[in-house]
C-alpha cells in the first residue's frame, strides 16, 4: 500500500453560473473541488491551508476512521476549526473499504462550494465482484445559489424560515441546458458503443434527496456509500444527500446518429410540496465514433435531436420506498455482511421538526412567529464553542462541554400517524449516548411528522450500519423485529428515514472515539437534528483511540 499525499489551499475563485458570478470559498480555485483517489489500505495525508476569513475543516464522508477520529472533521465535534492563515493535516489510514465516497467541508454551509469525490480503489490485483467497466466517471451533484453563500448561510441560521431554495440543482457542477443562461455550463459525457462505464454517483447537494435518470439507458446499481450490493437494474434511482452510488452503465450496442443527445438529468423528491424547487439538472451523454480514424460526419445542429428520460414526480413515495427495498448487501463469502445477531443497546430516537420560541430582536419565520427547530428525541442538540467534543472526552474535561444523559427514548412519545400534537417545544443540549466498545446496537429512528415534508437522511459518521427493517407508520416492538433481514440487508453510513415511517439499523460500535450523527440536509443540522455518540476504548492496543496530532487546531 502506498501513501497519498494531497495539499488543499481553501481559496477564494470567481465562478460564474446562470448568469451570475460569485466569489466561491474553493479548494485549489476548482469548483467542484478535487477527486481525491487511493486504494484500500492506503494512507490519505491532505495538508489543508485556510487562506480565506471563514473558519473550515473537511469531512471525509464515510471513511471508518479506525483509531484515527481526529481526523474526521466535524467542526467542534472531533476538532477546533481551522483558522484564516492556519493549516492542519488530516491523515488517515483506508481500512476494509472499496467504492465511492466524497469529502466535504462540515462547518456552517460550507460544503456548498466545498465538496469532492473521494474514490477507493481495490488493493492492486482484486477485481471488482462485476467486470471490469471501460471508464469510470465521477457524476456529482450539487446546488448554486445566486446569492452569497454568506447570505445563504445567515438566512437559514438567523431567520429560522423554510429551507433557502437554492436556484439550480448542479452536475458536477453544472446547471446544464434545462437552465436560463446555462446552456454552455453543461457536463458532457462522452462515451462510445457498446462498453460499459461506471458511473460513481454522489450526492453532495445541501437540501435534497434527487431522482436521477439516463434516456434511453438502463443502470445497474452494483454498490452505495463504498459497500458492494447485490447487482439490479433500473431506469431510474434515488439518491439522498450524503449517499454515493455506483451504477454500471452500458451503452448502446451500436453507435446512434451523431446528432443524437441523451439527456442525463436530476431533480428533487420530497415527500410534502412545500417551498421546494422542482426544477431539473441536467447533462449530456454523447457517443463517439468507436474507431477515430473514421472522421466524424459534420452535426448538423438543427437536426439534433434530443432524448429525455421520464423521473418520477416530485412527491413519487412509493416509487423511493420500492427502490430502496432492491438494495441488499452482496452477502457473499468474499463480502460477507457481518449483522449484529443480538443486540446490546437498544435505542429508539424520534427525528423531525418542530418550533422553539423566536429569540429577542428576531423576526421568524416558523409558524405563529416562532423559530424552526429540529430535533432527536426532542433534543435539539447544541456544539460546543471552545473545544470539540472528542478533546473533551479524551482528556477526560467533559464536565461544563457535554452531558452523558442523551434519553434512549423519545421524552414525548406521541403516534406518529395521526395529526401532531401542539407540543412541538423542543430543549436544547449538548448530550452524547456513551456505548461501551464493541457493543452492539440497534437504534429505530421513527420520523415524528410534526412539520415533516420530507424524508430525512440520517448519517452516521465512524460506521457503516446494516438498515435491517424500515416501515410506514408507527414503529411496533412487538412486531416489527420478527421482520427483520439479518441476512443480507444492505449496509451504509446514510439512510433516508421515511416521512411518518421508520428505519431500524444495527451495528458495532467497534470504533472507539466521539461519532456525530445527523441529518444530512444542511438546513435539519442547522435547526439541531443531530447528536453524538461517544464509543470508549477497548481493552487492546488496537481498540484505543490514538492520541491527538501536535497540529490539532485551537478554538
Ligand atoms: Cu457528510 Cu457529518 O457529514
């Protein structure tokens, strides 16, 4: 295995899309940001230079981070941020994984502009479990806003209103052709007969879990968030923010008409028709003539014609659910899924929207003037200022930063199908749940509806976890676990928790360190859907948790 050396300088570069430029907090001047590419058992070091006035540090999304929490990146969760004029070094080892991640700055909403893919190859001379693609393609999406990012960032903080709708979904960056003033920002993808591509899917949009569709062109879905599945078909995915997947796409079997365009596109699905943006992202497939010595015909650019695939409507429920459902660990001798068959710690947490009073010399924009808030178990959780969470746990100085009385039970419990009670007041806190190592855990999270539209994707940072059952209405404990899949259900570090349903999980907490957990819509972290769990040591050397780096930053 080798080591991985990257330098992120956070930088300021103009950008201008729909028309509009702006001044992008970027790394390197990329927008979107660099691929970063290493094989399992690689060490990753990226030395990251703040040159900008925003505090930062990068998440990698979905990487173990064995030992190594420091480097996780959670702004006052495992680390201090990274001040104007500082750097630190982020480093890590890539323990048993393989696939498609991404990294993305996690403070405030800076992973608007600040987010790439993060690729994993197999050790040298390990095969993919499905043959071999003849390209690989990173295929991000994102969100532009013509506004300020700080602008952005201080509405949905300050103001406690809906979600700020952002003016155009993006493909790796791009609006592309469905968009006024766009037609030139558009991703093209060329590709020629007959091969196969791997196309490596992620989500990095701030507020939206997206339909994603190729005319004329069926896709495989072989692995999400970096765990093989069992292979399907399928015109059409869905795919939450924080989630990745590969698909194999397989191209026509002959070379079309030159002039022919295949539209790849994207576009929202939410549960409730609220104040969402429906529009679409889009860009183009294009085939190449499969021998370059023969001179492509001249395009004649008003015959092109070209082909739009058919996405599923805004609110399409039952179209999401059945396609989560196919979705099933590979199970196989070489990939085993490795299910908690008992369970330890048992955990069921409410997730969802709710009010808090407006604070003084505010105007708000919830419902009665009051302010948005989101929370887990009514619990609407708080960072600290002045360290980070995981400091104050191994220095043992808890005392004043975090208390350890996180309630493995909603403290409103309610039924969750029927109209929400007016009780939506929420209390704020800094509460972790402490699991003693190798535990084995099984949590339900059970969405509350009070203010629900949508889905939210639950993200687990330190882990991937097996989603062993998921249901509409209200979780039953007498009933639900006889339904459980232990066999091969699939296993990820993010699972859209259904509106007015449930997700039930399980996993190890063979990880020792502090592992935040929250809703990947930008907007439901700010309000304070999240919460921490603080793994301890085990009893060998290799349970510990390693001790911090000298550059750690200072608050
Ligand atoms: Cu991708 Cu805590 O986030």
């Amino acid at each position: 295995s080798l080591t991985r050396h990257y330098k992120f300088d956070i930088k300021l570069k103009n950008v201008t899309r729909l028309c509009h430029t702006r001044s992008l907090i970027t790394v390197n001047g990329k927008f979107p940001g660099p691929k970063i590419v290493a094989r399992e058992g690689d060490r990753v070091i990226v030395k990251v230079v703040n040159h900008v006035s925003s505090n930062v540090t990068i998440h990698w999304h979905g990487i173990r981070q064995l030992q190594s929490g420091w480097f996780d990146g959670p702004a006052y969760i495992t680390q201090c941020p990274i001040q104007t004029g500082q750097s630190f070094v982020y480093n890590f080892t890539i323990v048993g994984q393989r696939g498609t991640l991404f990294w993305h700055a996690h403070i405030s909403w800076l992973r608007v502009t600040l987010y790439g893919p993060l690729v994993i190859l197999p050790k040298i001379g390990v095969p993919y479990p499905f043959a071999k693609p003849y390209k690989e393609v990173p295929i991000t999406f994102g969100e532009w806003f013509n506004a300020d990012p700080e602008t952005v960032i201080a509405q949905a903080l300050q103001s406690g209103g809906g979600p700020n709708v952002s003016d155009a979904y993006t493909i790796n960056g791009f609006p592309g052709p469905l968009y006024n003033c766009s037609a030139n920002d558009t991703f093209k993808l060329k590709v020629k007969a007959g091969k196969t591509y791997l196309l490596r899917l992620i989500n990095a949009a701030l507020n939206d879990e997206l339909f994603f569709s190729i005319a004329n062109h069926s896709l495989t879905v072989v692995e999400v968030d970096a765990i093989y599945v069992k292979p399907f078909t399928t015109k059409t995915l869905l795919i939450t923010p924080g989630q990745t997947t590969n698909v194999l796409l397989h191209t026509l079997s002959s070379t079309p008409s030159p002039s022919s365009l295949f539209l790849i596109a994207a576009r929202p699905y939410a549960t409730g028709l609220g104040t969402f943006d429906n529009t679409t992202t889009s860009a183009l497939l294009q085939y190449q003539p499969n021998n370059l010595s023969t001179p492509q015909p001249p395009t004649n650019r008003t015959s092109t014609l070209l082909f739009k695939p058919v996405l599923p409507s805004l609110n399409d429920t039952a179209f999401a659910s059945n396609f989560t459902s196919r979705l099933r660990s590979l199970a196989s001798p070489q990939f085993p899924a490795v299910v908690p068959r008992s369970v330890d710690k048992k955990f069921f947490f409410t997730v969802g929207l709710g009010t808090n009073p407006c604070p003084k010399n505010q105007t708000c924009q919830g419902p009665n003037g009051t302010k948005f808030a989101a929370s887990v178990n009514n619990v609407s959780f708080s960072l600290p200022a002045s360290t980070s969470l995981l400091q104050a746990h191994f220095f043992g100085k808890s005392k004043g930063v975090y208390t350890t009385d996180f309630p493995a039970n909603p403290l409103f419990p309610f039924n969750y199908t029927g109209t929400p009670p007016n009780n939506t007041f929420v209390s704020n806190g800094t509460k972790v749940v402490v699991l003693p190592f190798n535990a084995s855990v099984e949590l339900v999270l059970q969405d509350t509806s009070i203010q629900g539209i949508e889905s939210h994707p639950l993200h687990l940072h330190g882990f991937n976890f097996f989603v062993v059952g998921t249901g509409f209405g209200n979780y039953n404990p007498s009933k639900d676990p006889a339904k459980f899949n232990l066999a091969d259900p699939v296993e990820r570090n993010t699972i859209g928790v259904p509106a007015g349903g449930w997700v039930a999980i399980r996993f190890f907490a063979d990880n020792p360190g502090v592992w935040f957990m929250h809703c990947h819509l930008e907007v439901h972290t700010s309000w304070g859907l999240r919460m921490a769990w603080v793994v301890q040591d085990g009893l060998l050397p290799s349970q510990k948790l390693l001790p911090p780096p000298s550059d750690l930053p200072k608050c």
